[in-house]
C-alpha cells in the first residue's frame, strides 16, 4: 500500500511529524495490500500490531471484530474534534457496533468521464448540440446503446470492484448487513444491480 503517489505525501507527513514531535518516532512501511492486511491481522493477534495503521472500510469489520481497534471516540471526546469536521456518511464507514473504530484519511470520489466527440456523433447531445453526460440509469442506457450503435464501446468497468458497489449502493443494496455481520449480496436490490451490470 501507499505505492504510488501517495506513498511519497504520506512519507512527507511522516517526516514532519518526527520533525516536530522529537520524543516520539514514526516509521512507514509499504508493502502490498494483499500482503499488508493478512501480516497486520496476525501481528494484531499477536499482540504485536503497530499503533497507528490505515485499514480501508470494507476491511475495518475484520479488525473491529477481533478486537484490534480502538474506540477513538474515547479520544473523539477528550480532544473536543468538532462533530462536522467529517461528513456523516465518512463517519459511518469508520464506526462499528456503535464506537468510532478509525480517523477518516481520505474518500475516493466516482465521476464520470466521457469522450465529448463520441457523444456528438452518437448524437448525445443538448438542444445546442453540445454532449450531454446522462443524468439517470434510462439515459446512461439510452447513451451506451448509441455508442455502440457506431462500433464503439458504450461504457467500461475502471476498477470492478468500486463500479459494482457503487452501482449495487444506487440500487439500494450494500455487500454486508447494518451490522457488518452477514453478507448481503444475495438480496434482490443487489441482484437487480448486477442483471443491470450484464
């Protein structure tokens, strides 16, 4: 994890932590996700765990179950953090069983981005004729279906996983129960999101 671009602000965060906090010494480790949560979940159980780490939201369960995160609301309240400094939504990713289990660190936005000269000759199209990105699940079908009118691709997956739940969360559907504890890929709104997917 933190391969990328954002390993290297991460490491500059690090940096200037240490910096400015001389009695205390973080140190960053990347390796891959894959790798990184199975060895964190061990040394967790261990006993062994770092005090400070990143767990995404769909793994954040996991961790929260085994008894390997705090409740920062604990800290939450102590420090007085002011209840809007995180949307309410970024909060619930973060918070299980009633407790604030993790700091929010970053959200990944979906857009959707499109060839503008695809659109005109597909005639996608405003009054004005400029392209019209669809605002609804019937124009989004109505656009794909044009495009491939003209021998071209309507519409692909960028990352299937992030696609999916997005789409299976419009539907109204969500992987896991409320509760984290049962998986819910079974129920209707979801089947209905990946008939829509095919």
């Amino acid at each position: 994890m933190f391969a990328g671009p954002d390993g290297g602000r991460t490491l500059g965060l690090v940096k200037k932590f240490n910096a400015s906090n001389p009695d205390v010494r973080v140190s960053m480790q990347r390796m891959d996700a894959g790798l990184y949560y199975n060895k964190l979940f061990v040394a967790g159980l261990a006993g062994r765990g770092p005090e400070i780490f990143v767990v995404h939201a769909d793994v954040l369960p996991r961790f929260a179950r085994a008894h390997l995160l705090e409740d920062l609301g604990v800290l939450r309240d102590r420090d007085g953090w002011a209840s809007g400094d995180f949307d309410s939504q970024v909060m619930n990713a973060v918070t299980f069983e009633g407790r604030m289990r993790a700091i929010p660190w970053d959200i990944h936005p979906v857009g959707l981005y499109y060839n503008a000269e695809l659109f005109r000759r597909a005639g996608v199209v405003d009054e004005a004729g400029r392209p019209r990105p669809p605002t609804n699940r019937e124009e989004f079908l109505e656009a794909i279906r044009k495009i491939n009118q003209l021998g071209e691709k309507g519409f692909a997956f960028t990352w299937l996983r992030t696609n999916l739940y997005t789409i299976m969360r419009q539907f109204g559907g969500r992987l896991f129960s409320e509760d984290g504890r049962r998986c819910t890929l079974d129920d209707p709104r979801n089947i209905e999101a990946l008939q829509f997917c095919v």
